[in-house]
C-alpha cells in the first residue's frame, strides 16, 4: 500500500498531478455539495475499473425524495462497502470518515467558490433533472431551499475541515480548489466526462 506520495493541491500551472496509479485500488473522493464528486467518480470508476459505490445512493432509501435510511442500516452498508479490496466511493458523512481513510488507499479533495457550486445545483434541479450522475433511483431532483442554504451557507466550513482531515491523514492525496483545477485533472489523467 503506498503512503508516501505527497499531498498536492493543484495549481492553474500545474498540469500534471501524480499518476493516477498512485492513488490505489480504493479511493476517497471527498467534497461540498455539487463540486462533482459523484462525476469525478463515475470517471475514475471507468479508467481504472474499480466499483463505483455513490454514498448518497446508501443513505437513502430508494423510490423516495431523498429519504434517509436508519442509521444502523446505512451505517452497515457503508462499513460492508469499503471491506472490499477495490472500490472508488464518492460522498462524505464526516462521522464514518475514520473508518473509511482507515481503508483507504487514496483521496482527492474537490472544492470549490460556493456560487460556483450553487449555480450548478441550480442548473442540475431546472435544467437536468434527470441527468444525475449518482441519483437515488426511482428518485426525482428538484429545487429544495434547504440545499440552497446549506450549499451557502454551510459547505464553506465543511471545506476546510475536509481540507484539515485530508492533510492529517497519511495518504496519496491531491486537492482540486475550483472547476478550471478539476478540468486540468480529467485532462492530465485522461479520463473522459460520464454520459
């Protein structure tokens, strides 16, 4: 398991991140609501071969609005999921986080400005509703102001702690800070946009 590739955050200038390789056969990808996670992932998922596992897909329950499962339940699901040797899991739940960097071979922190991030939640509620990449299944996107606030609001604070928890953890990790960084990074690794 490789533990000493260095913690990068990636820089306008800089187009070439670490190989890809490096990040292993299970890989974070943490992250503010609608920074492009669940895309990122689907895309990793596919170059590399790995299981996709969306954890939004495991906190709620199928055929609702975004209804959540019981804790117990989720919390199984997660803890069963990253026991497999391979898998590349996007979404955060801080309080499962320990287990997961525990497991984990590899992380890539995405952030990004908040009206970024608002304007594509934004554009994936009125525009795409059903183009989500990681929707619930029988699921249906659409406008909640509680998501508006909370990705004003409240995903700036979980940023920098996400920030501070990717640092402290003794991994190969690289952090995208905004949109043109996460597009040098699908460049640099050649992954191609999901459909």
């Amino acid at each position: 398991m490789i533990r000493t590739a260095p913690r990068r955050d990636m820089d306008h200038a800089e187009m070439s991140p670490f190989p890809l390789e490096t990040l292993g056969q299970r890989i974070m990808v943490l992250g503010p609501s609608n920074a492009g996670k669940s895309t990122l992932a689907a895309a990793l998922s596919a170059r590399l071969d790995l299981p996709l596992v969306h954890l939004d897909q495991l906190q709620h329950l199928p055929n609702t609005d975004w209804v959540p499962r019981q804790e117990e339940d989720f919390v199984a699901l997660h803890d069963q999921a990253i026991q497999n040797e391979r898998w590349i899991m996007d979404g955060n739940y801080s309080r499962l986080m320990p287990k997961r960097f525990e497991r984990a071979t590899g992380v890539i922190l995405l952030t990004s400005n908040h009206w970024v991030r608002l304007a594509r939640y934004l554009k994936r509620t009125l525009v795409n509703p059903n183009a989500r990449i990681g929707q619930l299944e029988g699921g249906q996107e659409h406008l909640k102001w509680e998501m508006i606030d909370w990705i004003i609001f409240k995903t700036p604070k979980n940023s920098r702690r996400y920030a501070n928890m990717v640092k402290s953890a003794e991994l190969p990790s690289l952090h995208c800070k905004s949109i043109k960084d996460l597009h040098a990074l699908y460049e640099a690794w050649d992954l191609s946009m999901p459909t």
